[in-house]
C-alpha cells in the first residue's frame, strides 16, 4: 500500500530572504563560493528548499541544476526540514550487521513515513545517516539528538510511543 506524502510548504520570511541575498552578494566574485553559500543558506533556513536553491541560483549566475547537484551530493545538505520530532537511525556499518536496516523498515512502517522525508505537518521526519560514532551501542537512533541504542525491532513502538503526543 502506497502512501502519499505531500511536500512541506515553504514557509521562508521576508528576513530570511533578505540575509540570504546578504550572504550571496559577499561571497559575489568569489570562485568555489556556491558550497560557502548553500552552508549559510542552509543555517538560516534549516534546510534547503527548492524556492531557496532557486534565488541562489539566479543570485549566482550558475544553473538551478548545478545548485541541486551540490547540494544533494554533499550529505551535509538537507532538502527537507526537520519535523518537530526528528528520527535519525544510524545504517553505519555496526548498525546495520546488528539489524538496524529493519528498525528503519519499522519506523517507515508505523509513521507511513520514507526516509528522508517529512510528514506534511511537519510533525515528524526520518532520515537514515552514516555512522554516528556510537558503535559500541549499536543499533542505535536517534530522536531530537537523544540517543536510544542496543536496540530490537520489538523497541521500536515504545520508543516512538513517548513522542506521539
């Protein structure tokens, strides 16, 4: 059964628009500045919309494709924003022998949610990372950076069911 995700609305201000455009005329002139501009782009919006792509591009006189390959080459650079609960499971190497390719699946399963999206409410969003450096506990995730690990399948809804309200 397929589910279907709308995309988050666009919510950029006015202000945020007007810092980027700041950020942008800095680096003008500037050969190798579309990485330093996407990374502060990035921390004034949170991530990297489609909408924001689109003024740098234009901004920076390069092509709306060469704006996008960076920024979906580089794992650095998120194109979807965070929900209010954020799920980050680790599919590094000691996670995944350890099974948490299938803590992913269940947590994609429970919320109908793909990695690397956000639900339309923007209520949650789920990405798989690399390794984040807790090995020792592996499986682990995270949810708002607060790490659960030695993790089973069977952990999984009760983890998740602390964050539901």
């Amino acid at each position: 059964m397929k589910k279907n995700l709308t995309t988050v609305m666009f919510r950029g201000t006015k202000a945020q628009e007007e810092q980027l455009i700041a950020v942008i005329d800095k680096y003008r002139g500037t050969k190798g500045a579309l990485m330093p501009v996407l990374q502060e782009a990035q921390e004034i919006y949170g991530y990297l919309p489609i909408e924001v792509q689109k003024i740098i591009a234009l901004r920076m006189g390069v092509s709306l494709e060469e704006v996008y390959g960076v920024s979906t080459f580089y794992s650095q650079f998120v194109l979807n924003p965070k929900g209010d609960i954020s799920i980050a499971v680790c599919l590094g190497t000691a996670c995944y022998v350890k099974g948490s390719g299938d803590i992913l699946d269940k947590i994609t399963q429970i919320l109908g949610l793909p990695s690397g999206s956000t639900t339309p409410d923007g209520k949650y969003s789920l990405e798989a990372t690399r390794c984040i450096g807790a090995c020792g506990l592996a499986p682990v995730l995270t949810v708002n950076n607060e790490v659960y690990g030695k993790l089973t399948v069977a952990d999984v809804e009760g983890i998740l069911a602390k964050y539901k309200n």
